[in-house]
C-alpha cells in the first residue's frame, strides 16, 4: 500500500514539475488571439490601434 502511494507521489510531483517547466521555458513567446470571428466595431477598445 506504501509503495503505491509513494509511486503516485512521485508520479504526481514529476507532473508538476513538467508543468512549471513547460510554463517558464516552453519558447513560443507571446500570442494573440485567433481572428476566427468579426469583430464589431461597437465593442472595440477606444484605445484599440487597428
């Protein structure tokens, strides 16, 4: 029983530290959102520059 909990531990901190790792050093930069839809110029941003 021992054994098996401290297998899913170390299975479960493995997965956690692959998700900080993925996070911090995954080099796709920053993204924009997909342009899949119209945009209605009655909801843009005042500030919007396009």
């Amino acid at each position: 029983m021992t054994t098996a909990l401290l297998i899913l531990s170390i299975f479960a901190l493995a997965l956690a530290v692959a998700t900080v790792v993925t996070v911090f050093r995954d080099g796709r930069g920053p993204s924009v959102p997909p342009r899949s839809h119209y945009e209605d110029p009655q909801f843009r941003s005042p500030a919007a520059s396009y």
